[in-house]
C-alpha cells in the first residue's frame, strides 16, 4: 500500500450536513462558491438537492444520510476517491444513523483526509494555499496491523 494520495488541483470534495446545520452549511458554500465551483462536489441527498437549487453548485448527489448517504462517502473515502469532507454536523441532535455518523468521521481520520466539521474550521480549510495546487497526503503505514497474527 502507498503512504502517500496525491491531492490534485481539481479536488473531490464531499459536503454534509445535518438538518440543523444545513443553512449553515448553505450560507458558507455561497460564500465560496467560486472556489467550491472549480472542484468536483459530492452531497448527501437533502443537501446535495439544497447546494444545486440555493446556490446553484454542480453537485453529484449521494443518498440521503440515514438511507446510506454517509456510508457512501465513507465508501469513497475508503477507496481514496475523495480529498476533502466538509461535514457541518449536529453533536447535540440525537440522529437515528449516528453509528453511521461516527464511522464517517472516523474514516476520514484514519485515511488522513482534511475534514471540517465546523465554519471555523471550514473557513481555515478552504482558504489554505493548499487548496490552489497538488498535495501529497501522506497516510498512516497500517501494514503492521494488516498483518498481525490472528488467533
């Protein structure tokens, strides 16, 4: 396995967001949205419908989070298809696929992938010089793990 993914100036950028956090989410891709604009986006349902129709993004739209959505960028993240998660969500809403909210994210910090799960942090993101050019995103050697013993 390679320890390095090559980030490439077109990035794969996937945008999730929970129902309370979706006009948050909206208000900041309008925001950047020449710069979200220039990359190839992914959304989860609701999301993905409310980034073509309110801000006008070309967006490839997943399914809806609880109906597998979330495992689908999972999925993508997994198979190194993706650069970058923005994923405004809600820690205080109980959400009915929260198992499947907590294996996103923990995807995302074990393959090593710039995530943002707030404005702020989303704001620092997408306006880094990194974001204009190729990046080598080194992961983690998980080789030692892959071949442990098993009993």
């Amino acid at each position: 396995m390679s320890n390095v993914v090559k980030i490439n100036k077109l990035k794969r950028i996937a945008l999730v967001a929970h129902d309370n956090r979706k006009s948050t989410l909206l208000e900041w891709a309008e925001f950047n949205k020449d710069t979200l604009g220039a990359h190839h986006l992914y959304a989860t349902g609701t999301t993905g419908k409310l980034l073509t129709q309110k801000v006008g993004l070309t967006v490839e739209s997943l399914m809806s989070g609880p109906l597998g959505g979330d495992s689908q960028v999972g999925a993508l993240i997994s198979e190194k298809k993706l650069d970058f998660l923005f994923f405004f969500w809600d820690p205080l809403a109980a959400q009915p696929h929260d198992p499947d909210v907590k294996a996103l994210l923990r995807l995302a910090v074990v393959w090593n992938l710039p995530m943002a799960c707030n404005r702020a942090t989303a704001d620092f993101l997408i306006s880094s010089p990194l974001m204009k050019g190729t990046y080598d995103r080194q992961l983690v050697d998980y080789e030692a793990h892959l071949s442990r013993n098993l009993p």
